[in-house]
C-alpha cells in the first residue's frame, strides 16, 4: 500500500478497497506554518486515541464523518474524501491570532461563537478568507458553506459539552471537511480533532492543554496531551 498524501502531522495511506484510506497520525509537530518544528514521542498514539474518542462519539451523536476504526495505535480507517479546501476554525473565547488581529485580550468569552475560513494552502500560509473569497476562488458553493456553518456549529455545542464535562474549556477549533469519494454529493467531518487543532484551557486552573504548550514554550506538552486522553477516557469509553 502506498502513501498518496504527507502532511505536517499525518499520512494517508492507500487500502484494498478504492473508497477507504489508511490515516496515520505522526510523532512530528509543526506550528506557525511550519516555522518551528519538533516531534515527541507518543504524540501520535495520543492524537489518535483522542482522534478516536471524538470521532466515535460525534457519529453516535449523528455527525457524519470520515470515520471508520481505529486499526492501531497510529492508524485509523477513514473513507476516502476529497478535501475541501478551506479550514472552518470556531471560536468561543478570544485567543491566538484573533487577539493579535483585534487587540482585544485572550480570555474573553464571546456572546455567540465565531465561525472563520482560512484557504487551506501551506504555500500562502493558511490566509484569513470569507464566504465571497470561497465562492470566487470556487472553493465550495453557496450551499455547500451554509452547510459547514451549520456542521460547525453542532460539532461546536456537542464539543464545549464533552470538554466541559471533563473540565475543559473549549477556546477554538479547527474542522476540514470533504467530500465523500463514494458520494461526492455528501460532505462529511474529515481531518482529525485533537490537542494540536484545538484550544483547551483547565476550567479550574485556566492552565493551557493542547498545542499552545508547543506553540509558546511552556515545555509538559505531552503531560497535557495524556491529561487530555485520561479525562475523555474516564468519560466515554472506546
Ligand atoms: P489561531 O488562533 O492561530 O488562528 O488558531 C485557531 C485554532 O485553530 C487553534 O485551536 C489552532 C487551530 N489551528 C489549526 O489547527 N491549524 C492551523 O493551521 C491554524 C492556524 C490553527
Ligand atoms: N498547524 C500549523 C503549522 O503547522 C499552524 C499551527 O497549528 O500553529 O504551521
């Protein structure tokens, strides 16, 4: 089986069947756009096993995604998706680069939450685009945006519950979608969700717990990924 796509964090392997494929989840981090690099050990077991948790209980929940099994520590079956290209980030609380854009400081909760687009493009650095740019660049169509919005927003409610219920304020997110290869016309929750696409603050303690660890030098990074795990795992089962 081959390798048909290499990304900072992850590989999708080909399978037997044309619909599905092997996703691995990698030991290497990035951030900043690939600016500062480093891989720690464990890192894709736990991504998985988070990964993993979510993704079993948004399907039971009723969100269609690209979800299949858990094959191994690193490995997932997925069904094959062509990926749209544009990032769906949500934001409940002000962080990251919404403070730096807007001078307004991290912490602040919002009234409603912020749903944001970036072009997914490695090359262009990931750039801020809106619903006009999306449907100029013919990235999706009207319709196809009106449905992640509303994809966002449930994923967003199902996941602030989770996280909370396990202590854990949900700041922001990033969500991919894609395109069903087997039903091009269904678009399902593809990617992964995990500590290093997410913003996860201790609601006791405000302590960060995901990628910002990595992001800002604050050094237990994968103590915080396997706090994450424990937690998630104490409250749904795999
Ligand atoms: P930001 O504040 O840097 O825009 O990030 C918002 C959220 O999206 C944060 O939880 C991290 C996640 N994210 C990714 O997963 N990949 C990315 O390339 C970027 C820029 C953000
Ligand atoms: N994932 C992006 C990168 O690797 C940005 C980030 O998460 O900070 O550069």
């Amino acid at each position: 089986m081959q390798a048909i796509y290499e990304g900072k964090a992850k590989r999708l392997w080909t399978t037997e069947d044309p619909h599905t494929l092997r996703m691995e989840f990698k030991n290497d981090a990035t951030a900043f756009n690939g600016e500062k690099k480093a891989s720690f050990e464990d890192k894709g077991r736990l991504n998985n096993a988070i990964s993993t948790l979510i993704y079993q209980y948004l399907e039971e929940v009723g969100v269609p995604t690209h979800f299949v099994r858990k094959i191994d520590d690193t490995n997932v079956e997925v069904r094959k998706v062509e990926i749209l290209m544009v990032e769906v980030i949500v934001r409940n609380v002000s962080a990251g680069s919404f403070s730096k854009r807007t001078g307004m400081p991290e912490g602040k909760d919002f009234s409603q939450p912020i749903i944001e687009f970036s072009y997914k493009s490695d090359e262009l650095g990931d750039p801020l685009i809106n619903d006009d740019y999306i449907r100029e660049m013919g990235l999706a169509s009207v319709e196809d945006m009106a449905h992640l919005r509303k994809s966002a927003l449930k994923v967003n409610e199902i996941l602030i519950a989770l996280f909370a219920d396990v202590g854990l304020r949900l700041v922001d997110f990033k969500l991919e979608f894609g395109r069903l290869a087997s039903d091009p016309s269904k678009i399902v929750l593809a990617d992964e969700i995990s500590p290093d696409g997410c913003r996860l603050w201790d609601l006791k303690t405000g302590e960060k717990m995901d990628k910002d660890r990595f992001r800002r030098d604050l050094g237990n990074v994968m103590d915080a990924y396997r706090e994450v795990l424990a937690r998630l795992q104490a409250r749904i089962s795999e």
